[in-house]
C-alpha cells in the first residue's frame, strides 16, 4: 500500500530531495540528534510520532511535549523547511519527511496525523496495520467506506483510533454538555450554530468539510438521538467550491438542528443558540467573559374551550446567568484523554464511529447541495 504525500508538490525547476541532511530517518537509524541510540522510554511513557507540521500540527506537538505521560519523539513533514523551523524549537526530537519511519518504527506507541483529509484514510490504515494507536484531524476520512474499515481495522487489531474534535474538550461545551445532562434545559427543541468569517479558503475541501464539522461533532454530542435526514443549500463564488452552506438535520420528534457555515462573512460569528422547554442557553466562543449564557425565557401555549378556540400565550422571562467555564486548553485536555484511553484500555467517546456519525452528515449535506436542497436521509 502506498503511503500519499502528505506535503503540496514542488515546482519542477526545484526539487526537494527525499530526505533533508539535516534529517534524521528514524526507522533506519534509531538514534537521536545528538547521537545514541533512542532507548524505550518507561512502560507508562506513551512515545509518540506526529505527522504533519504545517497549520495545526505545532499545536498538537507543543501539547504532546507538554504532558508527562508521553514522549514526541518523531515528526514527519514533506517540506524541510518546515523541519528545520520544528527542530530549532525541538531539537531533541527526530525529524523526518518520509512517513514510514513513524508509522513502521517499533519504537513508536501511537500515531497523531494532522494533515489533509484526503491523506487520512492511507496514513491511518498505514499505522494501524503497524500496530500503532492513532489520533486523526477532523474528518476523520473522506468518506463513510474509509471511515468503516478503519474502525474495523483498529477493532480487529485492539487499538485506539481517536478524532480530533478538539471543541468537545473545551470548557463551553463540557459546561453544554452538563447542563442538558442535568435536564436544566427541559427538553430541546433546536440545536442552532454559526461559524463564519472571511476565509480562509481551502483548496482541496469545501465550507461543509472545512467548518461544518466543529458544529456538527458538537450538535452529535449534545443531541444523543439519532439524525433522520439533511438538507443543505449554499454555493459557489470563487473557487469552484462551495464558500457557504445552510445545513439543516432533522431528529426524530420535533428536534431540529441548523448550522451556517460561511467564507463570505464580513464579521467572524461564532455563536451556538439550544432552545429548551423549560431554559435557552447562548453560546458566544468569541466572548472572552462570558461565553455561555443560560436564559429563563419560554412560551407556554392553552387554547380555551369555546367556539373560538382562541390560543392564549404567555411568556416566561425570568433570571440570566453565566455558569462558570473551566479555562483550559481543549486540545491538552484532548490528547491527555486519548494517552489516558490508549494505557487504561477505555474507549473514548469521540472514536471512529463518533467521527463516522459526523462523516456521514458531512456526506448527506455534500449530497443534498448538489441536489439544490433535496432532503438526504441517513
């Protein structure tokens, strides 16, 4: 099986070589940068290799390195440049641009892959096969095959295999997540988010595949019932591609959920409204104080028992209020969960069927765009 280049083609007129100098390659020599061989860190030191280093791969190694129970000891990137920027930060770590030196290395506990989703299915499947535990970006795979034999494959081999839905960790959605638990909100009747702003344009991947899934992993782990159908509208300006999208999902009963994605906004929104019986929370992310705000409003509706079956309303408004949010780093709170996962045998809740739930949405929205709005049921 070929392993896909993870990295952007080079110009012609300049190659780049296979492997830096300045590059040590891990599986052929095992040693350090400052020489000796790499020795087995302690039975409860996860040792792990990261595979991509470009936007948000620095963050998933400066977190890695930052935990006491594991240990980053190979990056991967196709671009030396980008390399060389990683080891004046880390020098101590191994570097390499080919990916089997992570994925075939015995040394190695576990796998974080941080690169374009069209890359995850073979690099996964790669490192699984390998023995190796994996944390994948957000999707988890192009597609709902890919995403299928992946679960089966780390079943089939008792290993974890985690998706990066970083904003599950963060203190709002925890905070979301009790509060629904703990029936405050009544029952729910709509799960309504906008994340918009101006770009950044993706060039292998829609607005649906780029943002969508932030809002749909949240709206899966807030709403436990099971979607029903999709409908999304939007369109293409600049690209090709799509650059905004409407998505509607609809659950059984009157549970109804909305997302807006959008590249075309001239403001940066980031906001998540869930309306229950009995309470209605806003979530603003761009709020720095206040980020959730719980609201005692309602509707309650009686008709009266005459000819005229005339509707009396009225409207609940009472006390606003703030829960306290835990001020934590979501992707650190993320990967300790996934070490954690991976040395006491537990199965994380954001797994391959968690991130195939979430594939399988961002396919029926792809569908029913391409439909103009026809319903997809799932």
């Amino acid at each position: 099986m070929s392993i896909p280049d993870i990295s952007n083609p080079a110009p012609a007129s300049n190659p780049v070589p296979i492997l830096d100098p300045l590059v040590g390659a891990l599986g052929r020599e095992a040693v350090r940068p400052g020489g000796g061989e790499l020795q087995k860190s302690p039975s409860d030191v996860l040792l792990v290799g990261v595979i991509g280093y470009g936007y948000w791969g620095p963050n998933v190694v400066r977190n890695l390195h930052s935990l006491e129970s594991c240990e980053v000891v190979s990056i991967c990137d196709q671009n030396p440049a980008v390399l060389r920027r990683a080891r004046r930060q880390y020098p101590g770590i191994q570097m390499t641009t080919d990916v089997s030196d992570i994925v075939k290395s015995p040394q190695i506990d576990a796998v974080a892959i941080v690169t374009p989703v069209w890359t995850h299915f073979e690099l996964a499947k790669s490192a699984l096969e390998n023995g190796k535990h994996v944390f994948l970006e957000k999707p988890l795979t192009s597609t709902t095959e890919q995403a299928e034999e992946l679960i089966e494959l780390a079943e089939r081999k008792n290993l974890k295999l985690m998706v990066d839905h970083t904003f599950l960790f963060s203190g709002p959605v925890t905070k979301i997540r009790q509060l629904v638990d703990g029936g405050v909100l009544g029952k729910l009747y709509y799960f309504d988010s906008t994340r918009v702003n101006l770009g950044l344009f993706q060039h292998d991947v829609n607005v649906i595949w780029d943002l969508a899934p932030h809002d749909l992993s949240v709206m899966d782990h807030i709403i436990l019932e099971k979607p029903e159908a999709v409908v999304a509208t939007g369109g293409r300006h600049l690209n090709g591609l799509a650059d905004l999208a409407f998505i509607t999902v609809y659950f059984p009963g009157t549970v109804i959920a909305h997302v807006n994605v959008n590249w075309l906004s001239p403001v940066k929104v980031r906001t998540t409204l869930i309306g229950g019986e009995q309470k209605m929370l806003v979530w603003n992310d761009l709020d720095a104080d206040e980020k959730i705000r719980v609201y005692d409003k309602g509707v309650k509706i009686t008709s009266k028992e005459d000819l005229n079956r005339e509707l009396a309303v009225s409207y609940r408004s009472g006390d606003i209020w703030a829960p306290k949010i835990e001020q934590t780093e979501p992707l650190k709170v993320e990967l300790e969960y996934f070490i954690d996962c991976i040395q006491n045998s537990r199965t994380p809740h954001n797994d391959g069927v968690a991130g195939l739930r979430v594939v399988k949405l961002l396919e029926a929205a792809d569908q029913s765009l391409q439909k103009r709005g026809r319903i997809v049921f799932v």
